[in-house]
C-alpha cells in the first residue's frame, strides 16, 4: 500500500548503472591516437609551410600574444563540463540540456571578454593590429559550446572513433584556410581565421554525429553543474596563466621576434606532447571514473599510465632535443635557427612534466579539487617568476627557466598523487629506471652520428631519418629485453588495430 514503510529484509535496490562503453580502453586510446596523430600531421605541415614560405617570426609572435592573452580567458570555455559529464553515473536528459546551456552561455561571456580585451592589449604593447586579431579569435568562441557538450558525450561513452572525425575535420580546415590566406598576405589574420574555421568544422562534425543543441534554454536544477565548473574553472584559470603568460611575458619584455622563436619552440615541443599524452589523456578519464565506480585500486592502473608515458614520452622529448638543430634547420630554414636551443630546453621540461600524468584529472575525479587548486596557484606562482627572472638572460635564460621550473613542478605534487592514488613507490622507481635505460638506448643512435660521422648543424635529411628509425628500433628492442610494463599495453593496443582485428577474426573463422 501506498505510504508503507519498506520491510527490513527487502532487498536494496542497485543503484542505476553507467551505460555499456563503445569499446575498451585500449580501443578507445587507438582511435584517440589515430585522432591525434592526423590532426598533429595536418596542423605540423601547415606550420612549416607558413613559417618557411609565408610568415617571419615577428608575425607568429603577433599571433601567439593574441592567442594567449585570448587563452587566459578562454579556459572558462569548457566550465568542466567534459569532466562533470564523463565522472556522473547517470546522465539523463533534463541534466544534458542543463549542461548544453551553460556551455552556450559562457561562450558569450568568454567571448565578450575576450573583446573587451582588444583595445587595451593593442596599447599596452604598441601594436595596432591586435585589436583585430582579438576580435576575430573571439568571434570562434562563439562556435566552440556547440562541440564541448558532443564531444564530452562522446568521451563519456567511449566513442572515440567519433572524437577522430571531429579532430581531422578541425584540423583539416584550419590547415586550409592558414595557408590559403597566408599565401595571400593575409600576416598573422591568416592564423586568426585559421582558428574561426576549426571552431565552426568542429561544431558542425560534432552536432552531426552526436547531437545536443543549447535550445531550448534550461537552467534551472544548475547547482551542482556550477559547483563543479566554478571550481573547474578557477583550477583552470591558474593553470593558464602559467601556461598562457610566458608569451605574453616574453612578448612585452623581449619583443616581437623573442616571442615568435619561444613559441615556435614551445608549439614544437607541445606538439610531440600532445600527439601522445593529449590523446590517452582523453580516454584515461572517463576509464578512471568507471575504476571508480567498481571500487577498484587505483594504484596498479596507475603505475601502467606512467609506464606507457615514460616509455613513449621521454625517448620521444630526448630525441626531440637532440634532433633540435637539424629539424629547425630542415623545417623552418636559417631565420629561425635560434628556435634549436630554446626548443632542446623545452624538451626537457616536458621530460619532467610527463613523468606524473594524470595530475588534474584524478584529484578532480576522487573529490581533491580545493588541494589541487592551492597546488595548482603554487605551481603557476613559480612557473611565472622563474620565467620573468629568466628573461633577464634574454630568450635563452627564459627556456632554461623551464627546466628548473619542472625539477620544482615534480616536488610540488608527487607526494600529492603518491597519497592520493596510493601507487607502490617502489614499482613507480623501477619503471622510471627501465624508461630511463630505453630512452638512452633510444637516443645512441643519433648520438653516434654526431660524434662519429656529422655535426648537428650539417645533418641532413638522409642522416637524421637513419638516425630516428635506427633509435625506434633500438627503442622497441630495449623494451623488449628489460620487459618494460609498457610493451604489454603496446602489444594489447596493436591488437585493437582495426586492419588487425579483421585479420583475427579471418583466422578464427578459418580456424
């Protein structure tokens, strides 16, 4: 009867379980990769035919002070919405138009924002031409909300096969128009409205495949989305102020030029990054929130994410700055020669920084968001003032001070994620031995080239492809005979290739 009291012995109903994922983790880090890896290829040739044919470094570094006064601001963009959709158990749909809707509304006040800053940053460094820029970027802002909530949708389900249409058909335009416009002597425009048509390629790619309009409004219930995204959002505005400030600190300190060769350095070395660690991060996420859920150790799965990153990462950023003086030279020509030495700086720190993955995304998932914050405004405090004591060295003293500002990054938060995630410390020293040992194995090769056979400054193509395919062949072999964790995930994910899971399947059937 109705208003009855439910007996004791009656049985608790289970609580609603997350829907089924699209494919396994493994699966899903292929497609985030393959997503990555095209998007890298297309926005990296379209920068070397800008910077080579078409744009000198003072017009880059007009470019990269817009887009980073633009990018302090713009973090707001995502409010947390892909973090807070992929960590709920149950999504329903009142909660996904609640979401829609926030993100349509921060778009116009990040936008709005970043208009307002037009006219004052066109003052205070005594260029003109960035009130335009800060225009146009703003105007792409616009176009972003309706690709954030698709794409967290799609991340919250594992469907990342669709993360890769919305990568590749972003990127592809974007390439596009750059290069078109540069090549008419559009300057630094050219890369402004390169950034409006990735916006509007995504928007539309994600709004097809995975629907979720603004319209109609609904805000009311939006307590725990602005919670959430309020503290989202600061975490993310103290980490791009250190990540955005340094071009807008190199620019006003050093110039236009020093600002075009240190984020040429720094794009480079984020590039190589984010070919590998953007894309896994995306799927690590939502496949912790599920480790979550079951109320399973996140110790063990953890130790394997700093395993695959060490042993990718690391060979990757060492051969990265090794190869720095011939890859400029080869890429980008004799004017931006001086990029070499900032980027084999920047390498380095990237060496330090990908050695604790993870550090926003799982104290955001187990409920450490106000210790991550206070973590997060230290970092940012020193990353800022190391820098603007490096610029008294000039852009080379800037570059190195990345390199301490990494070794200080690491004592920051390894205690923080050792007592959060509770990892064997012991396992974690061993892996970061074995990385260590792949990595110097990785990079012999080239470094025999130098010493024996042709300096650095006259390596040419021939050379330095024999030495980066001789280096990943040592790579794989010294994996192999130190029976690093690694190579069990590469082997796993070489399975969950699609050429190779029809060949699998072929033999089954035979078989």
């Amino acid at each position: 009867m109705a208003g009855e009291a439910t007996p004791p012995d009656s049985p608790v109903p289970p609580p609603p379980a997350r829907e089924a994922a699209a494919m396994s983790v493994r699966g899903a880090a292929v497609w985030a990769m393959a997503g990555q890896y095209g998007s890298f290829v297309i926005q990296f040739a379209a920068s070397v035919v800008i910077s080579r044919f078409f744009l000198a470094p003072a017009e880059v570094g007009l470019f990269s002070i817009a887009l980073a006064a633009a990018m302090l601001v713009a973090v707001l963009q995502d409010f947390g919405l892909s973090r807070y959709i992929s960590s709920l158990p149950v999504l329903g749909r009142d909660e996904l138009r609640r979401c829609s809707s926030i993100a349509l509304l921060f778009s116009l006040v990040v936008a709005s924002i970043v208009a307002a800053l037009a006219w004052p940053m066109a003052q205070l460094y005594g260029h003109p031409e960035l009130f335009t820029l800060l225009l146009t970027i703003a105007g792409s802002y616009l176009l972003l909300p309706l690709a954030v909530v698709p794409l967290a949708l799609m991340g919250r389900a594992m469907e990342f096969h669709r993360h890769f249409a919305v990568s590749i058909g972003g990127a592809a335009l974007q390439g596009g128009v750059s290069i078109a416009l540069a090549a008419a002597g559009y300057s630094a425009y050219a890369l402004a409205w390169g950034n409006v048509a990735a916006a509007l390629a995504r928007a539309v790619i994600a709004q097809f495949l995975r629907p979720a309009p603004p319209f109609p409004l609904l805000l009311r219930g939006t307590k725990d989305v602005l919670s959430f995204g309020s503290k989202s959002s600061l975490l993310y505005l103290t980490g791009a102020f250190g990540t955005r400030t340094p071009d807008l600190l190199v620019g006003k300190l050093l110039g236009l030029t020093a600002v075009g060769l240190y984020s040429r350095a720094v794009s480079l070395s984020d590039q190589f990054r984010m070919l590998v660690a953007g894309a896994i991060g995306s799927v690590f996420f939502p496949a912790f929130a599920r480790i979550r859920d079951r109320g399973e150790p996140l110790g063990p799965p953890y130790l394997r994410v700093c395993a695959g990153y060490s042993a990718v990462l690391w060979p990757g950023m060492a051969a990265l700055a090794l190869a720095s003086q011939p890859l400029v030279l080869l890429l980008y020509g004799e004017r931006w020669a001086e990029v070499a030495p900032l980027l084999a700086m920047v390498a380095m720190m990237e060496v330090l920084l990908t050695s604790l993955p993870l550090v926003s995304d799982l104290p955001i998932l187990l409920g450490r968001m106000n210790r991550l914050i206070a973590l997060n405004m230290l970092d940012t405090a020193l990353s800022v003032g190391l820098l603007a004591v490096g610029c008294l060295w000039g852009v080379e003293g800037a570059a190195a001070s990345r390199i301490v500002y990494g070794l200080l990054w690491l004592g920051i938060y390894a205690g923080f994620m050792h007592r959060l995630v509770g990892f064997d410390g012991r396992a974690l020293m061993t892996i970061y031995g074995k990385s260590a040992l792949v990595t110097l194995a990785t990079i012999a090769p080239m470094g025999a080239i130098y010493l024996f056979v042709t300096p650095p400054n006259e390596t040419g193509f021939g050379l330095l492809l024999l030495a980066t395919a001789l280096g990943g062949l040592c790579w794989l072999g010294s994996l192999w005979l130190l029976r690093h964790p690694a190579m069990e995930e590469l082997i796993g994910m070489m399975g969950e290739l699609p050429p190779v899971r029809r060949l699998q399947k072929a033999l089954s059937q035979h078989g």
